[in-house]
C-alpha cells in the first residue's frame, strides 16, 4: 500500500482511500491512533488530547432496552452461551420436547410419534463417535458432582476444559471416567483457590489413592501449575460447618500468620491446620469446639489436629 501510494498522485482513487484510512483511524487534531469507541453514546473518542472524531457511529449493542436479569433473558434473540461443562457445548440444534407447532397448536398424534423417532434418531446420530459418548457421560458425572459438592459455576467450566484437554491428549486411555472426572473437578478446585480437600471427593480410602493417581496424572500429563493451598482459606468453611463466632476466625487467621512467619505451614495439610488453629483460637475465645467436630467439619482424624495443635504450642505461636 505505501508503494502504490508513493507511485500514485495525491489525486488518484489509490492515494484518496489511503489518506481516507488515515484519517478514519487518527486524530485530525494531534495525530493520535489512540482511539476509543464509546458504544454507549455512538461516538469516536482520541483518548490522547479528548477530541470527538465522530458522533454519530451506529451501535453494535441490541436494539432494546433491559432493566433486569429476567427481562434482558426473555428479550434477548439469542441463545445461552457456550458452555464446557455441557458435552455439546449447546451449539448442535436440538428438537424440542414441546409437542406443538410453530403456531403453539398442539401436534397430532401421529405426527407426534414421527417428532419422537426424530429426535430418538438425533440422539444416537450425536452419540455414534466414542469421545462424544464419553463427554456425554462425564459430563453427566461432573453436573452431579458438582451439585453434590456446591462448587461455583466458573470452577465446573474449568474443570470441564481440564478434563476436554486431557481426553484430546490421550491421557484418559485406560482410566476410569468418574475417577478423571473427580480428578479434573480437584484440580479445577486447586487452580480456583476453591478450598477443597481430595477427600471429600473420594467416598472410601481406596477411592482417594485411585484419585490421588489420577489428580498427579493430570498435573504430569497437562502440565498444570496449581498453587499451595492456603489454611486461611480453610478457616472460614469449618467455622461455617460449626457455626464459630467472626471474632474466633479472625483469631484463628492471626494464629496462621505467625505460624505461617515461623516456618509451621509448608508440608502441613491445610485443613488440619486450620482445624488446629480453629481450636486453638476457641479456647482463648471460649467458644464451644472440641477435637471431634472440628474434625468432622476439615474431613481430618482427631490425631492430626492434636499434632498440629502441639506444634503451634510447641513452637510458642502467641494466643
């Protein structure tokens, strides 16, 4: 374009659409490319000197108005968006279950019978290759999870891509489906700072070595880089499962700062940490808490909270 522009004459078509570029996309006034769009007000904005370009730029937003959740749901012309944690990613065209026409009339029976063969056959179409079926399925297995565990929407979108990469790469080859979907839902948890302990996901103790397994499988395979669990996040998920006191936890996370200044935190388990410190901070407080419920709530044995709580003492962690 700059050869052209150098051979041709300022008059030529040529020379005129690139000096119109130009001037489309820089500041008449200081020369800026820096330009904003403001979609709110149709204008063109040069954030460097804060001259109006142009003011009348047609809007790309929808052409209606929505002053809550429910009624931009029910005015909006698309559908929802794409979603991992769905085996389709909601993008393939379903048939609906409605039974009606495009007139809202209900549909004859035989007409009826012929809409169910349809969408009999849509569904086995969409299950013919195996990694759809096991998307399918897992899937399935991470909404129930999920559900049972209340983990937050983001963390199932991430565990879900978790799980997609590795079915990509191969590593699922051999597995166990629900044991990689509990897997890529801990390592979603860890990557999150979701404060979730392995087992809680596992149901009995050869279930957790199996995830274990499958958790450092993942981490090898994908590469992932997920952060030290921190114990201060703990505090707040046992206090809540025993309904401790707000000035109990905020003493219990004092205690995990010096603790954490000392040297105690690295190679403990955080749970049986925040647990220690949990009791610790309500025996100061008074705050009704033995060894038994806190650890039911940190999912942890009554032997490590007791060596936790020694530590602390041990090692002078001020109460």
């Amino acid at each position: 374009m700059t050869e052209k522009l150098q051979q041709a004459s300022p008059r030529s078509p040529v020379a005129k659409k690139v000096n119109a570029f130009r001037a489309a996309r820089s500041c008449g006034e200081c020369g800026s490319d820096d330009l904003v769009e403001d979609d709110d007000f149709g204008e063109i904005i040069c954030r460097h000197c804060g001259v109006v370009l142009n003011d009348h730029v047609a809007s790309s937003g929808p052409d209606w108005r929505a002053y809550t959740p429910e009624e931009r749901d029910a005015k909006a012309h698309a559908g929802p968006p794409i979603s991992y944690s769905i085996h389709d990613k909601r993008l393939p065209t379903c048939i609906g279950r409605e039974n009606r026409d495009g007139y809202g009339r209900a549909l004859s029976p035989a007409r009826r019978q012929e809409m169910y063969a349809l969408r009999r056959t849509q569904v086995r179409a969409g299950m013919q290759s195996s990694i759809a079926g096991n998307l399918s399925r897992a899937m399935t297995e991470l909404d129930k999870l999920s559900g049972h565990h209340h983990i937050p929407q983001p963390v199932r979108e991430r565990a879900a891509t978790i799980y997609r990469r590795a079915l990509e790469k191969g590593v699922l080859r051999g597995q166990s489906t629900s044991a990689m979907v509990m897997a890529a839902l801990y390592a979603a948890c860890r990557l999150c700072e979701v404060p979730r302990s392995l087992s809680e996901f596992a149901m009995r103790r050869s279930d957790r070595k199996r995830l274990g397994r499958c958790y450092r499988l993942l981490v090898n395979r994908l590469d992932l880089r997920a952060p030290v669990d921190d114990p201060i996040r703990c505090v707040a998920k046992i206090a809540a499962k025993l309904s401790i006191s707000e000035r109990t936890q905020q003493h219990a996370i004092a205690i995990l700062n010096e603790a954490r200044a000392k040297g105690l935190v690295s190679g403990r388990g955080p749970m049986g940490l925040a647990a220690a410190a949990l009791y610790l901070a309500c025996s100061v407080e008074k705050d009704k808490a033995t060894q038994k419920d806190l650890s039911e709530a940190a999912n942890v044995t009554e032997i490590t909270i007791r060596n936790r709580y020694k530590e602390l003492k041990e090692n002078g962690v001020s109460v």
